[in-house]
C-alpha cells in the first residue's frame, strides 16, 4: 500500500513532467543520438578505436584546457562583477535603473559576427582600444565572454535577491554584523542557490560560445565548440565531432553533479517578500565603482556599434537608416520585415519556454517524500540543462537527419525554430523559476488546498504571486535568447521571411556601399528593440503585486 | 465500501486503525479516535510523536499507509484535499501574504464561486466572530501573532468545513496571549459547532480548548478519553508527567502519600505540585528545603519523612523558610493513581 | 503604514501576451507553405536548398512561378561547407528538390556521396567552360568569381609606396603588417586563398606561409571582420591597405567615378557555383524547371547585382561599374576539385600548425 501511494505521487511526477521530456526527446536527445550514431558507427559498427585515438590528439588536449580555463575564468568574473551590478540594480532604487536593467541584456540578443565587428573595430590596432593590444588576444575572448554573460548572473541573481527577506540581514547588523560581514555571513548564503544555478548556466554559456570564440580568437584559439563546428561544417569528419561531443556531455554532467550538490541549502523554505529598494547611497560606493567595469564593458561596444551605425564616409548620416528601409536586391528583406519575422519567432520561442520552464521548475522544486523521488527529481533537473552544453552544431544537423520520416518528418515545421530556441531557453527560464518556486513554504500550498482550493487554483494563489516576476525576468531571457538567434537555429532551415540577424550576416557578407553600415544599424534596431520590450517588461515588473 | 450513512454520522470524524509512514519509516500506527459532530478532540503529545503527521493525513496531505478516515460516514480514501471539507490551520497561520486580510477570509468562498455581497457578508461575520472587525484592509506583514492567527482561524472557518484541523493553533503566540486566545477559540469552536481535531504539545491548550483528549506517543495513542478523565487518571507516569504532574511517587513514598490522603495503597501515584499543602495540620511531616514565592502561593520544595524531597505550597503569609519543620495534609483530588509500573 | 491594495494590471498584460502569442502562431501558419496544388505535372512547390548568400529579385521568382506553375521555396543557410555537408548527410532523404551553391572546392564531396541526380539540362553557351572534368551531367556550372588579394590604392598612393602585384611581393619586407586575410578552416575566400597558394606554390606552400607570417600577416576568422575591421577600405579604422576579397569588390569601392581598391589578377583563385537535382527530389521535373531558369539570360544577367557574382552564359551585359571596375582575371589558379576533396584535412592541419606556430 505504501509503495502504491509513492507509485502515484512518481507518476503525478511524470505526469507533470511529460510534455516537456517529449519534447526535449525529440527536439534533443534523437537529433544529438542520431549524429552520435553517425559519427561511432561510421560503417554499421562501433568504432571505439577510432574515438579513442581522438581522444588522444595533442590538438584536442589543447583545445579542451582552452575550453575549460576560458569558460571558468569567464564564468568567474561574470559572477564577480555581476553580484555588485544586481545588488545596485535591484536593492538600490535610482532613476534609468530599468533602462540598465534593460540595456544588459542588449548583448544577449546581437548576432556575435556584428558583436565581432563591434568589438574588434574597438581593439584593433587603429581602434580606440588599439593601444591595449588585446586584438585576437584571449583577454579578449573573455572580455567578450563576461559581455554577452553578466547579464545572466545580474538577472538570475537580481530577481531573487529582490525577493529575499530582508530580517536576518537586519538581525545580524543588530547583532553587530558589519555590512560586509552581513554579505558574507547572511546574504551571500541565502543567495548561493541562485548564483551557483546562473553560474552553472553562463559556465555553460561560455563553454559552447563559439561565434565570438572564434571572431575574436583570430583562430589562434580553439574550444571544443569551435572544433566541432569545423569538424561538422567543413571536414565533415562526424567521427571526431562525435567524439567531442561526448567530451561535452562528460563535461556537462560532471558539471551538473557539482552544481546540484553545491545548490542544496539546508534551509529550502525561506520565507521570501519584497523589500523596500533605499535610495542609492555613500555607503554603495564601492558597489557602484566595482559595477562600472562591467557597465563599461557593456556600454563601450554598444556605443561603438551606434557611432558606427551612423558615421558614413567619416560624416555623421542617418542613410545607414535609410537604406534599411528600402528593398534591394542585396537586401533580403527591408528591415521592418525582418523585425517583424524576429519578434514573431521569439514570441512564440518565449511562450513555450515558459510553458515548459513552469513545468520542469514546478517538478524539480516540490519536496520529495523518497529517495527515489529526490533522485528521479535531480536527474530531471539536469536532463533540461543539457542542451545549452551540447553542441549546437550537432543539434542543428541532427534535425536533418532524424526528423526526416513520419511521425516525426518535422525538418520544415516553421514550430521548428522556436522550439529549439525555446530549448536553449529553458534552463535559463527554469534556473529562473526554480529559486523562487523553492522558496515557497510547501504549508502555503497545503493550507490553499484545504481551504478547498483545486490543484491549479492553489497555483494561483500561492505560486503565481512569488513567481510572477522570476517569469517576467524569464520571459526577458526567453525573447532575448529568440532575437539573438542562438544555437541550433542557426544551423536550421529557413523560411523566405529572413529574421532581423540574417539579414546582418547578409550585409556583412558581401562589400559594398554602406553594407557595414546598415549591418551595425540593423542591429542597433535589434538592441533597441530589445531593450524597449525589456524596459516594458519591468514596468510590468513594478505593478506584479496581482491579486488572483 | 461503507455506505454513505450521512444521517447518522453527520459531522462525525472517524480514524480506523490509521497508519503513516514517512519515507519508508513508520511515524503512526494503529490509530483508532472517533470526534462526534461538534465535539473538539486534543491530541497531545510531545514533539516527534507523530501527532501532526496523523492530522496531515486527515487533511490528506500524507498519505495512509493503513487504516482509513471517515467523515459523514463516507471513506476519505482517494479524495484529495481539496475535496475533503477539512480545513487545516497551521501553527504560523500561513496567511496569503499578498492578499489582505479580508481576502484571506474571503478566499475559501471565492474557491467556491460565493457571490459578491455573500462574500463581503461572511467575511465581516467572522472578523467580528474573531475580534478583528476593521482589519479588513491590512495586509498580514502588518498584523501581530496573535492577530495573523484569528485571521487564519476566521479563513478556515470560512471554508465551512466539516472538520477544523488546527496544528498547534497557539504555541507561536506568547503566554498570556495563549491563555487569552484559548479560551477565545473555545467561545468560538463552540459557536461554530465545528467538528475540530487540535494538535498540540501544550497541556494547557488542550485543557482549555477541547472536550476529548488523546495523548500520543512514539506514533501510538497511549490514552484516550474526556478530558477529565485522562487528567483524573493518566495511564501511566510518562503521560502523568507530560500531563503537567509534578513527580511520579513509586514504592514506600506513593504509598506513605496514598495513605496520607486516605486512599487505597499499592500503586503508583502522580503528584501535582498543589497536592502537598503545608502551613496547617497535616498527616505529613518534613524540613523545608527552599521557599519561594510565587503569584497566589508560597512554592517549597521540602524533605518529607517517608517520602524524600518533594514539591509542596503554602499560603502567602506563612513566612516559611528553610530548615523549618513543617505539617504537610494531602489534597486527593490533586493526585492521580497509576497502574504500578 | 500603508496598505497597498494589490492590482489586477499584472494579469491583464499577462492575457494580452497569450493573445499576442496565439495570433503568432497562427500567423505563422500562411506562410510560403501555402496550398499546394496536387503534386502532379506542372505545379506544386519546387524547394530550393542552398546556402545563406543567396539572394535574386523578387521579379523573377514571380515570373518563374507564372511561366511555370509551381510555387518556390528556399531553405537557405550556412556557407557552402554547411551546405554541402547538410546535403551529404541528408542524401537520399533531401530536404528539397534542387540544390544550388556548391562549389568547386566541395564538388566532389557531394558527388561521391551521390546526392545529385543527373540534370539532364543543355548547358546554355559559354557555361561549358567552367562545367566539372567529372560529374558534369549532374552539377551545372551557374556562377563564377574569383577570390583575389585586394589593394587600397590610395593608401599606396598617399603612402608613395609601389603596391605589391603578385603572391610573392606579400612577403617582401615593404608589405610587412599590411596584409589581413580571412583564416581558410572558418572562411570560404579563406580557403580559396590557400588552395591559391598550393596551386601557386606546390609542395612548399607551407614555406610560403611561414614567410607571410613572418611578415605580419593577420588571419581573421571571417571575411567581413578582414574587410570591414582591418582593411583602410572597409569603412572602419582599419590599419591594413592589402586584403583578401573578390575580383568584384572594387566595383563596391567607386567614389567619384573611381574605384579606391583594385583586385590583383595574379593572385585569383577561380570559384564556380553549381546546382544541380537532388537524388530522391519530391519534384524532379519542378527541379529541372529550375535549372533552366537559373541558366535563364534574365536571371544570369541579375546575378552580379543579387549575388556578386559573374554569370557563366555569354552574351550577357554586365552592370556598368562592374564593367568598368570588376576587372577578371585572365588565368587565374585552379586545382583539381577531387585533388581538393583528397587533401582538404591534411592541407588545413597543415595550414593551423604553421600559422599558429
């Protein structure tokens, strides 16, 4: 009878978390298998050997320790520089703090050829930077790792350090606690969750990054990512790129254990409520000057793109502009089209994201009442962080040829880009969730339900008011991750409709009069719109307090 | 399957033979009580004795691994909970911190599609039945304990449920405010005459609120009955001493306190600490060891021949003090016969 | 204190996004995918697979789909490398009827992995000289250009430096640090730069790596960051007057009726475009209509406007700057494409250890 009850509460488990294994199974797990197939049974028969004396290249040993330094020293100074940067942007209140909020995660959305462009017109030796000599240098790699990543941790970390009870904070300071020992001693504590979940994610971020790798690595440095773009797209040597591949799922899992026994807190139900932001102040001076550094290193490319956008021909000239506007033959589209297909792709993108990010986050939070179902619970939890760690290349190709016959003959859905990117999306929506969701004292829901509450009206009521903003901050990530055309979908077919970054890796394509131009002015048209559908999104943000 | 007799067990709550288990672990076992249609059931017990986990099954949030719940007759197996007519009140209240209070009030009628005016109407009906009538617009950050915990008894009877399970409704509150509210939740249980199951590991609470009582330990009821008769007569010592008895006498001491108070000798006896009476004529003699005083009485502790150091009180004035030789009588009312052990 | 009363705005925007949601995927349902009339005879779509740079007027697609009945389709994206790869491992289950952007370098790869039917298309004058040694029945020539060193030609002037002419003239210490190229694993001109240099220099192309680098060259990943980053022409602030680009880029460069850069002749390396029918295509017949179109005078004749890119027929008038600007190249370098194909690995191993030494 016992086990009959655990049974049920496992199946409710499955039951919640059916839609989004289904997908993932069939928009993941048989793409990558299928290329793995490709590449381990290159004639019908395994091939060990032949992965084994990959394994053993100087080259790949190289590259690998690239992958590995480049990506954890990124990921370490994007937490170090981001904590203060959340802590102004979501403890403090001053004016145009939510167009800041907004314009960090501007990086996230711009095609890396035109990040390249932007940066490397900043560092190249007749650059404004030229005299730092960080061209091709793996400073520079880095620097553009924390770039396009500190807006993960200033997001994942901000929503929740919003929400956090401000008492214990308040009960050390009484208790003679210096401000500085109250970070270390209370708050960093309460916040570890959160910054090892976005630290996992931009660490994973940093690891497959491979369009800015190899911009601004000038070839001279290889990650795992990059090589297994070459291997696929170029050699077409699937063995090898299956072999790394399967380095990449080593790295991620190992990844995964640590993260998940580093997340554990003894306190799971922390009583969350929003505090009221003081005012910018002396004493967050320190704060604010440790938060420059990155606000520069965000700041200073994007300025660079927008000068770039409107100088031509060494005059100041809105033509760049202009010429967006116009359909020629060079341009596949005018760029109110591409921006239209953009934001039509990443609204749905955003929706399912969040659809299947509530659903995992809901069924990786709950307490579990076994060991069997806090293992079954863990493993879940890491199965959906595995596609931001897997080659994108590998995903991309892998749609080619898996879901070529019926009942999957899916390669020319229009669903097909949106899925995937929703996919890149969710463990950002699902790390986003999953504090908050955690947070919540189980006995709220519990007293819901016996006040007669129905399942979903419990969620309502108890869930939904303490997640509201985690989705919104969410839903920011989700579009962003769309716009910018992560991943696999680069690698997708397309529709005629062209999105906004096709049509700047057209431009960029080819010489011509003003292509550069228009290339950084069509993307200043991405960023801003990122940024004023974030800035919406904090408005929302502000009035979250809805009564269910 | 039981037939549904509603008639006859209207209101009535009934465990048989209930079990839970958490994690593979046994935590309560072979569980039988029956609360009648308005009757208020303690269940006492010290922590880790099981005694939440068993209302959490009621409520339907563990569930059994034996036995079954039946409310109005009718088998609670299989219902969830939020179908069951069990409102369960937690220790800390667990208002909806977003909601004011008036909301949560309102919101187990709102679940259950109440109109508008009807709503409005039940919510100032109970606030006023809890004493919090303006409070309407406050959100709970803003409350007090004592106040967040009326507004979570008002939201729970405003499920109108068939059976009020509250989790040591009071045990967060301070002193005086306990003993206020206690006997404020009395006055309100039996205005409501709602069948309530009370968990709690205070005997006062228990003695205040309730007309049953089962006392539970390690996940088994040792003693159930009115709540006079398991005060009058505690099953064993262990019970005696959690039941607020101040020593358990064994051997030549219980019988020599037994004789003093003129009762049958042979087993053991539960003292209450207001059982020895000094300052007076007595059958009992000793030496006072330490006197203190305390609100309406002088507390000593005293040497007793034929019994050994053991608590006793005296009147204000009495102006005893230590190595005074003392006259002890014995209150029988304020002793309970145990089973020898 | 206060007591906020809790609002209702937060769930109003929150229907309003699933609406906008809603309509989205419904919009996205009247796409190019529309009906399509019974597969048979004339009619039906025709799916093109090809590769991100490709691009012809809006006109003539109408055209085509009027003369012809079927509706056309692009799935475009990657470089030729993505392209031909994706067609390897798509072979007999293609993602479309008819293929069009692989190139010499990558022919042979697609033609042993047999992803081409037969064309069974008369090659139109003028195309026959740049068809395939082998395998021409099945990859029609449909485009050329040439991958050439490119030179600011006013830096030299207001530098009073002689501008370099051939390969060797790069690294002759007067050119040093003035030379950026796109690297050959992550560029398609890349590539075709080092295939230039073992056509030019056989055997000891890696010596003349060796003295490029030894003379500053800078290899960047792609072309636009050589050009539009590094190269005193590329509108930025770039600090290199000599650059890797086409033999059609200084058409692009023409300011007061002159063009600032100029393409060397002696350092081309020829690059022809195919298309071809795609084994197992829903739409053979829709696919061979296709070809014939792509081999139209109209469509050649827009081809260098629309692609960059020279046509192959005869006879057909260029633009008039690129009359005037977009000199070609006489001979320019070529090496066998399946001698490409045998040695692609080896050559950019080859290439990554000397250039990363």
């Amino acid at each position: 009878m016992r086990s009959r009850a655990e049974g049920a509460r496992l199946l409710t488990l499955l039951g919640l978390a059916a839609l989004p294994l289904v997908v993932l199974g069939v928009f993941f797990v048989l793409p990558v298998s299928g290329m793995l197939a490709r590449g381990l049974w290159p004639d019908g028969s395994l091939d060990l050997a032949g992965v084994v004396e990959v394994f053993g290249r100087p080259r790949v040993h190289r590259v690998l320790w690239f992958t590995l330094w480049s990506a954890g020293l990124g990921t370490l100074l994007s937490v170090l520089l981001g904590l203060p940067v959340a802590h102004l942007l979501y403890r403090r209140r001053f004016p145009g703090r939510g167009a800041l909020r907004a314009a960090l995660l501007v990086p996230f959305v711009l095609p890396t050829v035109v990040v390249g462009v932007a940066f490397r017109r900043l560092l190249a030796t007749g650059g404004p930077l030229g005299g730092l000599g960080l061209d091709g240098s793996a400073a520079a790699i880095v620097a553009a790792l924390v770039f396009f990543n500190v807006a993960v941790v200033v997001r994942a970390v901000g929503s929740t350090w919003e929400s956090l009870d401000p008492r214990p904070a308040e009960a050390a300071a009484a208790l003679g606690a210096s401000p500085r020992q109250v970070l270390w001693t209370v708050t960093l504590p309460a916040l570890r969750p959160a910054v090892v979940s976005a630290a996992s994610v931009v660490f994973l971020f940093c690891a497959t990054a491979f369009g800015v790798v190899l911009t601004l690595g000038g070839l001279r440095y290889s990650t795992v990512e990059t090589e297994i773009y070459l291997l696929t797209t170029n050699l077409l040597d699937l063995q090898a790129a299956a072999a790394l591949a399967l380095l990449q799922l080593v790295v991620v899992v190992a990844l995964l254990l640590v993260t998940q026994r580093l997340r554990r807190t003894a306190d799971p139900a922390r009583e969350h409520r929003v505090g009221h932001a003081p005012q910018l102040g002396r004493r967050d001076l320190p704060a604010v000057l440790v938060s420059l550094v990155p606000l520069a290193l965000v700041v200073v490319p994007l300025a660079g793109l927008v000068v770039g956008s409107v100088r031509v021909e060494g005059e100041w000239s809105l033509a760049a502009y202009r010429a967006l506007t116009r359909p020629t033959a060079v341009l596949p589209a005018t760029v109110q089209d591409a921006l239209v297909t953009s934001l039509r792709t990443a609204v749905d993108a955003t929706w399912m994201s969040l659809l299947l990010g509530l659903l995992v986050a809901a069924v990786v939070t709950r307490r579990s009442r076994s060991r069997a179902e806090r293992r079954t619970r863990a493993l879940l939890d890491g199965l959906f962080m595995l596609p931001l760690g897997v080659s994108a290349v590998m995903v991309g190709f892998g749609f080619l040829i898996t879901l070529d016959r019926p009942p999957l003959d899916l390669r020319d859905s229009p669903l097909l880009v949106p899925i995937a990117q929703a996919l890149v999306a969710l463990p950002l929506v699902v790390r986003t969730l999953a504090p908050a969701l955690g947070g919540i004292d189980d006995r709220q829901r519990q007293a819901a339900a016996s006040l007669g509450a129905p399942p979903w009206r419990v969620a309502l009521t108890v869930d939904l008011p303490v997640v509201w903003r985690p989705l919104l901050a969410a839903a920011g990530f989700a579009f962003a991750v769309s716009l910018g055309e992560f991943g696999a979908t680069s690698f997708l077919v397309r529709e005629d409709h062209p999105t906004l970054p096709v049509v700047i890796y057209r431009l960029l394509g080819r010489p011509g009069d003003l292509n550069a131009e228009m290339a950084l002015a069509a993307s200043v048209v991405l960023a801003a719109t990122t940024a004023v559908v974030m800035l919406a999104v904090e408005r929302l943000r502000v009035r979250s307090l809805g009564a269910w | 399957m039981t037939p549904a007799t509603t008639v006859e067990h209207a209101g009535e709550l009934r465990l048989e033979d209930v079990g839970l288990d958490y994690d593979g672990v046994p935590v309560v076992r072979d569980v039988s009580l029956t609360v009648p249609a308005g009757g208020v059931l303690a269940v006492l017990g010290p922590s880790g004795s099981g005694k939440s986990t068993l209302l959490r099954g009621i409520a339907g949030l563990e569930p059994l691994t034996e036995g079954r719940v039946l409310l109005d007759g009718r088998d609670l197996a299989g219902v969830p909970t939020h179908r069951r007519g069990c409102a369960l009140m937690f220790q800390d209240g667990q208002l909806f911190a977003h909601l004011t209070v008036a909301q949560n009030v309102g919101y187990p009628l709102k679940v259950r599609r109440a109109p508008a005016d009807e709503v409005r109407r039940r919510v100032a009906e109970l606030l006023d039945l809890v004493g919090l009538s303006s409070y309407d617009d406050r959100l709970p950050a803003t409350l007090s304990g004592g106040e967040r915990q009326r507004v979570a008894l008002a939201r729970a009877l405003a499920a109108d449920p068939k059976a009020l399970l509250l989790d040591e409704p009071l045990s967060a509150l301070d002193a005086t405010l306990r003993a206020r509210l206690a006997e404020d939740l009395r006055g309100i249980l039996s205005d409501a005459g709602t069948t309530t199951v009370l968990v709690t590991h205070e005997q006062e609470e228990a003695f205040a609120v309730a007309d049953t009582m089962a006392v539970m330990r390690a996940g088994r009821v040792v003693q159930h009955g009115s709540v006079a008769e398991v005060w009058r007569a505690p099953v064993d010592a262990e019970t005696a001493l959690f039941l607020g008895y101040a020593s358990v006498l064994t051997g030549d001491a219980a019988g020599s306190v037994l004789a003093a108070a003129g009762l049958a000798t042979g087993g053991d006896v539960a003292v209450r600490r207001s059982a020895l009476r000094a300052g007076g004529e007595g059958p009992l003699s000793g030496v006072v060891v330490a006197a203190r005083s305390a609100a309406e009485q002088l507390r000593l502790l005293v040497d007793v021949t034929g019994v050994g150091r053991i608590e006793a009180v005296a009147p204000l004035g009495s102006h005893l003090g230590p190595g005074d030789v003392v006259r002890l009588a014995v209150d029988a009312t304020r002793l309970a016969t145990l089973a020898p052990s | 204190m206060s007591h906020p009363r809790p609002r209702r705005t937060g769930l109003l925007l929150a229907v309003a996004a699933l609406a906008l949601a809603s309509c989205s995927l419904t919009a996205e349902s009247d796409g190019p995918s529309a009906p399509a009339t019974s597969g048979e005879a004339a009619g039906g779509p025709v799916v093109l697979v090809t590769h991100e740079s490709f691009a012809l007027p809006k006109k003539l697609i109408r055209a085509f789909e009027a003369a012809t009945g079927y509706t056309h389709e692009v799935r475009a994206n990657g470089d030729a490398g993505t392209l031909t790869n994706k067609l390897v491992l798509t072979q007999g289950s293609p993602t479309g009827d008819v293929a069009f952007g692989v190139d010499n370098t990558f022919a042979s790869r697609a033609l042993d992995a047999d992803v081409f039917d037969p064309a069974d298309v008369a090659l139109p004058p003028g195309a026959e000289a740049y068809a395939l040694p082998e395998g021409g029945d099945r990859l029609l020539p449909i485009d050329s250009g040439s991958v050439c060193v490119n030179i600011d030609t006013t830096w030299f002037r207001s530098h009073h430096v002689t501008p370099p002419a051939t390969l060797a003239d790069l690294t002759e210490p007067a050119y040093r640090d003035l030379f950026v190229t796109p690297g050959a694993p992550t560029s398609s001109p890349g590539m075709a730069f080092l295939l230039t240099t073992i056509a030019a220099e056989g055997d000891s192309w890696p010596d003349y790596w060796s003295a490029l680098m030894a003379n500053g060259t800078r290899i960047t990943s792609g072309w636009s960051d050589a050009y539009f980053v590094d190269f005193t022409q590329g509108g930025g602030d770039g600090t290199r007057p000599i650059v890797l680009s086409y033999d059609s880029s200084p058409a692009f460069t023409v300011k007061n009726g002159r063009s600032t850069t100029k393409a060397l002749l002696d350092t081309c390396f020829q690059q022809v475009e195919y298309a071809g029918v795609l084994a197992g295509a829903a739409n053979p017949a829709g696919a061979r209509a296709f070809l014939d179109f792509l081999l139209s005078p109209e469509v050649q004749a827009a081809l260098p406007e629309s692609m960059y890119v020279f046509p192959v027929r005869d006879g057909v008038e260029l633009p008039a700057d690129w009359a005037r600007f977009a000199k070609r190249p006489t001979s320019p370098y070529s090496l066998d494409p399946a001698e490409v194909d045998a040695h692609r690995d080896e050559w950019l191993t080859t290439w990554q250890d000397v250039t990363t030494r």
